[in-house]
C-alpha cells in the first residue's frame, strides 16, 4: 500500500471527525456559547450546505493549480477552521471556524480520490479510493463518542484541539509521501484548455446519471438514517442508551461495506454499484417490517452501513472514468452526496410528521433507493451500448 494512500486517509479521518464530532459535542458548545439549541444546529446544518458549496466552487477555483498542492491548502484550510472553533470564543466564530473547515470537504475527497486513484495501478483505482474513505468510515463509528468522550474529560474545546493535530499531522504527510505528479496524472494541461474540459465533462449523460444515482443512494439511506433512533427505541423497545452502540454497529458495517465496495468494482464495477443499491432497498424495506425485532434490528442496521457504503468506492470512480478524470465531476459527487442526505432527510421527517410512523423513513429510504436502482441500471445499460 503506498503510503501516501495513508496519509490521504488520515486527512479524510480528521475531516469526517469535524464533521460527526459535533453531534456529541452541542449540549456543550450551545451552553459555553450562550446560544439555543436551534442556533447551534446550524454548527451541523451550516457544516453541510458549505461541503456542497466548497466542493464545486475550490475545485473549479483550483483547477489550474498541481493537485498536490491543492490538496496540501486544502487540508491547511482544514487546520485553520478547526483552529478557530477550538479558540471561538463566541457563536459566530465558531460558526465560521465550522464554515471553513468544511469548505474543503468535498474538494478533498474529489481532488484526493483521483491522486489516489494514481498512486496504484489501474485495475486496483476502486480499491485505492475505499483506503482512502476508510479514513471518512473510521470517523462516522468514532466521531460521535469520541466527541461525546473528549468533551466530557476536557472539554468540547479539547476535541477541536484533537482534531486540529490530526489535521497537522495529514498536512504533513501529504506534503512529505504524495508524490507530485500521480501515475494517472498525464501531461499538465494548459491552464485555459484544463478548465473549459472541467465543465465540458458534464455535457456527457454519463455523468449526470452517476451523480443523480449517487444523490438518490445516499438519500436513501441518510433519509432512515437521519431518525433510526427514534425506530431503535419507540419501535424497537431499546434504551436510549442503547442507541450508541448500535451507531457502532451501523459503522462497522459502513468500514466493511467500503472495502467489499472497493475490491467488488475493480472486478466489474456497474454491476457491484446496482448490487450494493439493491441490497441497500431491500435492507431498508426488510427493515421496516422487522423493526420491532431487536435481534433483526441489530443485524439490519449493519446490513444498512455495508450496503449504503459499498457503492461509494465505485460511484467516484465511475464518475471520473466517465467524467475522463475531471476533478469538477469528482467533486460534484460529493456535493450530489449531501444533497441526497438533505432530500431524504426532508422526506423522512414529512413521512414522520404525516402520522406514519418512526418506520415511514425506512420506506420513503427504500423508494428512494428503488429509483437509483433504476438510474444506475440504465447508466449501466447506456455505458455497455457503447
């Protein structure tokens, strides 16, 4: 394993801990800031609509630029909005620190899953980029407690202090073990010619049809994810202190399902992304009607992170290959990602709100998970007829 892979990982671990550590953490942060608990959602709400922000406008913006050095401002980016949370000392820094740090979210994994992807020989580039998302899987089973841990011996200014390290130490890294030039990197462009092809990759339907089953597979599962706590314990009778451990669960299962995803779309990779959508809606349907089993629970939610993460490995290979390796397209992805979680977050409260259910996000996830299902199929179709 080439170990600027590593170093890569270590960045997409610091970033995914910003990003999930918070969850842990607001309790404390809206009591230190003096704010309510509705203003200091938006440390969350904030966070995600700037990762769907920053990943098309600095990846355009940087597209003239070598992508070693992209991705080292990036994570520097990083360090700088972590720091300013750990020193805030009132909510609108803290609110701009998270604005910042997220800025280079999905620059990073688009920039840095294309460097990836050229640290390694060709038929091994789906698995390269699931090493690097491990790093972003590792965070979503740590993220929460490790908050959660840290704030209560420390302090919640002490988990962006961690972070923060982290994030020195992947600067480091990238710095010192990515090489500057990838071997799929070819020949440097000319400035101009490079960003007209950016935008000149999203004429091909290929492309679109990957980010749209992308958003809606994402969707999918974030619409059931975003309220499994309430089916945990008002459908299936756990405690709330039950709950942290079968996030955990749901984690291992995401670990998994990125690697599986990885080594499955090296060997064909549209047809491991339907599989891994597919067995994605039938988990979540298979999951509304046995929520009320905890043993079933308990084995489905781990069904849930490998299937809902399997197909991630492939999606951003898939829409670089069809994209001819434009960094625009890979991180577009990213932003498809976090506007699927916010869709399927909306439905699943409007099935909730509608009086049908704390399983109703199950199956709204299910159905939509069912359409990229679809949408992959006939991008799958499309690609083999030509």
């Amino acid at each position: 394993m080439p170990s600027g892979l590593i170093a890569l990982a270590l960045g997409g671990f610091g970033i995914g801990l910003t990003e999930f550590l918070i969850a842990g953490l607001l309790p404390q942060v809206a009591s230190s800031l003096a704010v309510s608990e509705a203003a200091a959602g938006w440390l969350i709400s904030g966070y995600a609509l700037s990762v769907a922000i920053g990943a098309i406008a600095l990846t355009a913006a940087t597209t003239r630029l070598p992508r070693k050095q992209v991705l080292v401002g990036l994570v520097a980016l990083f360090v700088i909005g972590n720091l300013l949370s750990a020193l805030a000392p009132n909510y609108q820094v803290m609110l701009l620190g998270r604005v910042v740090a997220a800025l280079c979210h999905g620059s990073f994994f688009g920039i840095g899953s294309l460097v990836a992807r050229g640290l390694v020989a060709p038929e091994r580039k789906s698995r390269a980029v699931a090493v690097m998302f491990a790093g972003l899987t590792l965070a979503n089973v740590l993220g929460v407690p490790f908050g959660a841990l840290v704030g209560e011996r420390w302090g919640w200014r002490a988990a962006f202090w961690a972070v923060t390290a982290i994030g020195v130490l992947a600067l480091a890294g990238i710095a010192a073990l990515v090489p500057a030039r990838p071997t799929e990197a070819g020949p440097a462009p000319t400035p101009a010619a490079d960003l007209r092809a950016q935008f000149r990759a999203f004429r091909s339907w290929q492309v679109w049809l990957t980010l749209t089953a992308t958003g809606l597979g994402y969707g999918g599962m974030f619409g059931a994810f975003s309220y499994i706590a309430y089916t945990f314990t008002e459908v299936g009778g756990f405690s709330s202190a039950d709950v942290a451990w079968l996030l955990m669960v749901y984690g291992v299962g995401l670990v998994a399902g990125n690697l599986i995803g990885g080594r499955a779309a090296d060997q064909d990779r549209d047809r491991a992304l339907v599989l891994a959508l597919l067995g994605l809606t039938v988990t979540l349907a298979v999951f509304g009607l046995l929520a009320a089993s905890p043993t079933a629970s308990v084995f489905l939610v781990f069904l849930m992170g490998l299937f809902g993460f399997a197909a991630v490995p492939g999606m951003i290979t898939r829409v670089t290959d069809v994209a001819h390796g434009a960094a625009l397209a890979a991180s577009a992805n990213v932003s498809a990602s976090n506007v699927g979680n916010a869709l399927g977050a909306w439905l699943g409260g409007l099935a909730i709100s509608a009086g049908l259910g704390y399983t109703a996000p199950l199956y709204v996830g299910a159905g939509i998970t069912l359409i990229a299902v679809l949408v992959m199929a006939v991008a799958a179709h499309q690609a083999r007829r030509h």
